[in-house]
C-alpha cells in the first residue's frame, strides 16, 4: 500500500521518523521536513517503510557518491550535508546521556575517518538461478548485493574484492558450500590478511588451490576460522612506535585516525599517572601508546591478543607493559586490586563492561577513562560511575564509521 507521509526527523539509527499516522514509522534514506511516497515493507517490521520518491526533498539532501547507495546496507547516509549530519551524531550522545540522566558537556564531533574502512567483511552467497554473489549484505535482508568497488575503503584495502572473489569462486566450484562465506579482510603494513568462515573442512587438495589463489593475489595471509592455510609476509600494524603481528581474525579499530584519534584523547585524560591499567586491550592499540610514558598493565580475554600484545610490548623505549589474558565479563577487577593505580581506561565490546563498571564504582582509582563504540552501554556503565561517587567530565564523540549511525566516545571520570 503506497502512502506519502511527512519526516519528522532522522532517527539513532539513521532512518527518516514519520508521525504522519500518529504512530512511527521508519523510512531509510530520508531527512526530516520531506514529504516522500512510501510502501509497506514485507517482513516482519510492520513499523517500516520503503522509500519510493522523494516528493518534496529537504535543502540538506545532496547527491550519494556511491552508486551502491540506497541497495547495500553497508551505509545509512550519504544524502545528508556534513553539517547538520555532524551535529545529529553528536545529538545521539547528547540525547542517550540525557536520558541516563547524565548532565555533562559534549564536545564537537571529531571526524576521524581518515582515508577509510581498513578492515571489511565481504559476503558470498548463492543467490536466484545459483549465481554467485560476493559484497555487503542488503538492508535489513539476508541477501547479498555484489560490489564491483566500495569508494569508503581505505586505498589499503585495494584488491580486497578481487581476492574475495577469487576465492569465493574456487571454493563454491569445488565444494558444496552450505553456510554462507564470510570474508574478513583487514589492511596490513605487508598486505591483505584474510580469514575465512562458514566453507566447513576443506579437503587437502582445495588448501592447495587456495594458497595458488593466495599467492596470485599477493595475500599476506589467509587463514579459514584462524587456521593457517598459507603465510607469505607476516599480517603486521604500526601502534605508536610499535609493530604488532596481527593473530588470525583479530579485532582492529575501523580507520587508522579513528584508532590514532581514541588512543591520543585518552592519553590525554589519563595526564601524568605513572601506573594505568588498560582493560579490554586487545592487540594494544592504547596500551602500546600509552607506554610511551606510563607503566601499563593490560587485561583481556583474548588471549591471542594479548600474546601479540607482550610481543610488540618488547619494542625499545616503551616502559613496562605487562599483559594477562582474563575475562573481565566473569572476573572482573576487584577494588583491592586497583588499590596501587593512578588511571584505568577501558574500551570494551558493544555490550559494555557492567561488571567491570561496578567494581570500578567501588574504587579509589583517581582517572578512569572510557572509550565505547555504543552510547546505550556506555550510558549505563557511566551511571553505574556516577553512583559510586566518580563525576563525568565532558564526553568526546568521535566518527570513524562515517555514514552510519555508529559513533565512538571518550570520557573522562574523576574522584
């Protein structure tokens, strides 16, 4: 049923809100003051629409320059103007810690999206007459939308499709595929690192035409669910002064700014401490640099992480770092533990750090700074501070996943 209905305004997630009904309803690639021609989506969102046409368009729209856009549901903007799409992110945290009842300053959003995406999960599916379909999958769908070229990625990342096609077309031709392929792809210092999942055993013959594959697109690893299928160079990132030896599949920030951006504010906030500890380290994106002036232990439950962590931790004119595999979800920190440390910082999954929060709250560590990819949790971990006795300084937001309604932040808590 076509309906032409008036936007409100645009939505945390990036969608055009609707209250033309009363109720709302959620129209993807719209801004607010449009009025647009709509029709129910099939599915089971009753509470979304499908964009038809624009019939009144808002000042702020400009032209996608992605020809993807609009199909691929890798972005949710790029027909917004810079200005007001900036101010709307920052309005995101503004309006999240508002309703945690937080009441701090928030700062200008800080773009760090640098020269773009260095990491990507590309999908191989079969789709209608069993035709092969290797890209991103489609907006709230399952189906996958083949990209010749994503113009968001970082020059890096060059011939990552190539590659994921090439390799997804060997293993769909020699093997029945029954789950689908995903493709990680992350930039290194000496190549592409490749992992891929969901192709089940491979026979040994098909390990050896995946490394000629490898090989022919000059691969700096490829390994399928972190097994090791073929290795030319070693997978290696700059951290700082550090050269860290990525593990298989392993978590890295989106854009090189976005990580340089995060790691340089919360050095900033952790100011002079001598002994910081960094929780949910990973590969050591902060801790790495943060040992450039201060002793640095690091936790996290990764534990090959953290062994790259204590590896690239042997780079000359760094002080101590001291890295432990723990899980911080189930053994948090105590407080007597923290008795000895002049700041924490913390940057964990999307889900946030509630334990570790509340064990924090029940400390006397001087400086803690967070760092979350998720406003919800951070708010909710923010609280947890706030009630044990920590007041919030002003939040940075920061905009490494441009085009999308993702946005990072660091916070500073003091006593």
């Amino acid at each position: 049923m076509v309906e032409r209905v008036t936007i409100d305004h645009v939505g945390h997630r990036g969608d055009g809100v609707s209250l033309t009904t009363g109720d709302a309803v959620y129209v993807p690639y719209t801004l607010g003051g449009e009025t647009v021609e709509v029709d129910h989506v099939v599915g089971h969102h009753p509470d979304r629409r499908k964009l038809l046409a624009v019939d009144v368009a808002s000042p702020e729209r400009i032209e996608p320059f992605c020809p993807h856009f609009g199909v691929c549901g890798g972005c949710a903007i790029q027909h917004w103007a810079a200005e007001p799409y900036h101010a709307w992110k920052r309005n995101i945290v503004v309006e999240t810690l508002a309703q945690a009842g937080i009441d701090c300053d928030v700062a200008p959003l800080v773009d760090a999206h640098g020269a773009g995406r260095r990491r990507v999960t590309l999908h191989g599916r079969f789709g209608t007459h069993d035709v092969l379909k290797v890209g991103f999958s489609a907006t709230s769908s399952h189906d996958v939308i083949p990209i010749d070229r994503c113009p968001i990625l970082d020059p890096a990342l060059e011939g990552a499709l190539d590659a994921a096609w090439g390799l997804a077309e060997l293993l769909t031709s020699k093997m029945p595929v029954t789950k689908p392929l995903d493709i990680q792809v992350t930039a290194t210092a000496n190549g592409l690192d490749i992992d891929l999942r969901g192709s089940g055993p491979l026979p040994t013959p098909l390990v050896t035409a995946l490394s000629r594959v490898a090989e022919q697109h000059h691969l700096a690893r490829l390994t399928r669910h972190g097994e090791l299928v073929l290795q030319r160079l070693p997978p290696t990132v700059k951290m700082g002064r550090a050269e860290v030896t990525l593990p298989p599949g392993s978590f890295l920030q989106a854009t090189v700014a976005g990580e340089e951006m995060l790691a340089a504010l919360a050095s900033e906030r952790i100011g002079k401490a001598k002994e910081v500890l960094d929780l949910f380290c990973g590969v050591g994106p902060f801790a790495l640099r943060l040992a450039e002036k201060s002793c640095v232990t690091a936790y996290d439950n990764d534990a090959g992480a953290v062994a790259a962590l204590a590896k690239a931790a042997r780079t000359p004119g760094l002080k101590p770092i001291r890295a432990e595999p723990r899980d911080l979800f189930r053994r948090p920190l105590m407080p007597q533990e923290l008795r000895d440390v002049d700041a924490v910082v913390f940057d964990p999954p999307r889900q946030g750090a509630q334990a570790q929060a509340l064990k924090l709250a029940a400390s006397k560590v001087p400086v803690i700074v967070a760092v979350s990819c998720n406003v919800a949790t951070f708010a909710r971990d923010a609280r947890l501070l706030i009630d044990g006795g920590y007041r919030i300084e002003s939040v940075v937001p920061v905009d490494q996943f441009r085009h999308t309604s993702h946005v990072e932040l660091v916070a500073r808590f003091t006593r």
